[in-house]
C-alpha cells in the first residue's frame, strides 16, 4: 500500500511538470497496486471476528 501511495504522488508531480512519463508512474501506482492489495484487504476483513473494533 505504500509503494502504491509514493507511486501515486508521483504521479501527481508528473501532471504539475507536464510530464507524461512520470504521470504513468502515478497511473500504476493506483490502478496496478490497488489491483493487488484490496482482494487482501477483502481477505483479512473477511477473517476478522465480528465483534472487533
């Protein structure tokens, strides 16, 4: 999740220097990761007792 937040910074820094190499960093970093983590995140919720919190 952090590797996705830095890449999506990133990606904000691309489109204020017009850059739309760096923007792609941005464009992985929330669609690419984001594929990854939360079908985990789904899975470790899923296993949370119920009554948690």
């Amino acid at each position: 999740m952090v590797i996705g937040g830095i890449q999506s910074l990133a990606g904000l820094i691309g489109a204020a220097l017009a850059g739309m190499g760096i923007r792609n960093i941005g464009i992985l970093g929330y669609v690419g990761v984001s594929l990854i983590v939360f079908p985990l995140l789904a899975i470790v919720f899923g296993q949370a007792p119920e009554g948690a919190g």
